[in-house]
C-alpha cells in the first residue's frame, strides 16, 4: 500500500469517528428557546404524538464507549492504513501459529504411518480414513470424489496407469507432479493424415473403422506415433505415454475427441504435493490412491489366462 491511501485511510478513519463524538454532542445540546413545553416534534396520527426527548444517558455512554472501545482497538491491531498495531497482529501469523499448532498435534500420526509400506497402510482402516480426507481436501476438485476422473483429468480408481501404477510410482507422482505432453501433429499430418491415424487409433481397442483409413493410419502411426505409444499402442510409462488400447480415455475417447488430440495435441499437468503436504502426508495419500485401485488390480489378478 502506498503512503497515500495509508494515510487517505487512517485520516478517514479518524474523520469519521471524530464526526461520531461531534454528532453526540450536538444532539444532546437543548436548543435556544426549547422549553418544556415543547415536548412533541408536532406530528400526530390517531391521537399518537411524537415525542422530541433526549436519548437517555445510559444510551448516550454506550456509543462514548463503542468510540473508546474502537480507537483502542485501531492501536492495538491493523485497521489504520499500513499502521501494524501495537500488538503486531496479522493474520498470516495467526494462520501460522494455528497451523504449527496443529501440527503439532497430528505430525506423529502422519510419521506413524509413513513407517509402513503403502500396500500394508492401504488396507489400514483408520489410515484410509485420513487419506480419504486427505484426498477430498486436495485431489478430488480434478479427480472427483471417487477418484473416478472428469474430462482432462485422469481417472486413477481403475488401473490404466500414465505413469505407472506401483506404490513407488504414485507417491513420486504425487510428491513431485508430472506433466505430459503430446504434441500437435496437424500441421505434419494433415487433415486427412488426422483422420486416417484417429481411425487406426480406434482399431487398436477393437472398434471399428473404414478399413482404407486403417490401413494408411497404421503407417503413419508406426512413423509418427510409435516411438512414444509403442508399435502395439500399449504407451509406455516411462514417457507418460497412455496405453490407446485399453479403452481407457483421459481427454474423451469419441472420434472428434481424438482427432482433436491428434491434430492440436494435449498438454496436461499434475502439480508437485511436496511442497504443500510434506513427505508423510504424500505417503499416506499415496496408499489411499493405490488402494482405489486395488478391487480392480485384485480382479485382474484373479482373471484365468485365456489358455487354461
């Protein structure tokens, strides 16, 4: 703030409650030629008068004592321009003795729990109730509530995983974020380049597609898109590239959807935790994202191979 609206503030301030007192005093003054007798303000109805009477004093000390009340209260803490108060209160401090408070109190259940390894915390009831809280605090506004996904934002309750889905790969992605990135291959494909490799691209999850499209798709994809996604379209995780065979589709798997993929490319990002949660929540929250997977992995593992 400027030293003019400080001081633009703080006169003001005082303006105003100088004007108070000056307010008081005068309508509490008789007026020259006020007497007893008149003791209406002349306005009637219905044989109702108005009476024109002092406040009554008790009523008069009160606003002295609101006004001594507030101009202590402007010494002591911050209302008077970039003036800090005597106290030196703020609010950020309030927040952060509030927070260190608070840590105090929760630091050694959060150390508890990162002693155990994330497949062992995720089936830790008491755990998972803390994490889902974790979770919906700061993970469910993109990822939703269940985990479940929206448009855009990756859902991370099945097990299609962008960047892998063991417990030491969910905790790095949640502690130090990740960013993805596919290029914008229009303008080296063209039109119809777009539309042959989004009809190939369709194939690879078994639907179907005009077999001329597929047929020109599949070279240009081997030229163009199989050094990230693999020649099979399985993706490959080191890179953060998205498996485009298990019908599985973070920005929309519908025709125009991955068209538009293909030809302007897409640029997500998940933010680094670190920072924001510490190491011990990032474990806790870690688990709780492993184990919305865990009925799906579990169903896989079940799942007889196709030779049996």
């Amino acid at each position: 703030m400027s030293s003019f609206w400080s001081w633009y503030i703080t006169i003001l301030s005082l303006a105003n409650i100088l004007a108070c007192v000056w307010l008081i005093r005068w309508t509490e003054k008789k007026r020259p030629g006020e007497s007893a007798a008149h003791e209406t303000t002349g306005h009637s109805w219905d044989g109702l008068e108005e009476y024109n009477k002092p406040m009554p004093r008790w009523w008069l000390w009160l606003f002295y004592i609101s006004i001594v009340f507030g101009l202590i209260y402007l010494a002591l803490y911050p209302g008077l321009g970039s003036f800090k108060g005597l106290l030196g209160w703020s609010q950020y401090s309030a927040w952060a003795e509030e927070v260190e408070s608070v840590e105090e109190r929760v630091a050694p259940i959060f150390s508890r729990y990162a002693e155990m390894p994330i497949p062992e915390l995720a089936e830790h009831e008491e755990a998972m109730r803390t994490g889902r809280r974790l979770f919906g605090n700061n993970c469910a506004v993109c990822h939703g509530a269940d985990g479940g996904g929206r448009i855009g934002f990756p859902n991370i309750a099945n097990n299609s995983w962008q960047w892998g889905g063991e417990p030491e790969e969910i905790r790095q992605s949640i502690l130090e974020g990740r960013r993805g990135n596919m290029p914008a291959l229009g303008g080296a494909l063209g039109d119809d380049g777009v539309e042959e490799v989004a009809a190939y691209v369709m194939t690879l999850e078994g639907r179907d597609a005009p077999e001329d499209l597929v047929s020109q798709g599949q070279e240009r994809f081997e030229t163009q898109c199989a050094a990230c996604h693999g020649p099979d379209g399985t993706g490959r995780q080191q890179l953060g590239a998205p498996d485009l065979t298990d019908g599985y589709w973070t920005y929309g798997g519908t025709l125009e959807a991955i068209k538009t993929s293909i030809r302007e490319g897409r640029q997500g990002e998940m933010p680094a935790q670190e920072e924001l949660l510490g190491e011990d929540r990032v474990h806790l929250l870690a688990a709780y994202v492993y184990s919305l997977s865990a009925h799906e992995r579990d169903n896989e593992e079940e799942e007889p191979d196709s030779d049996e």
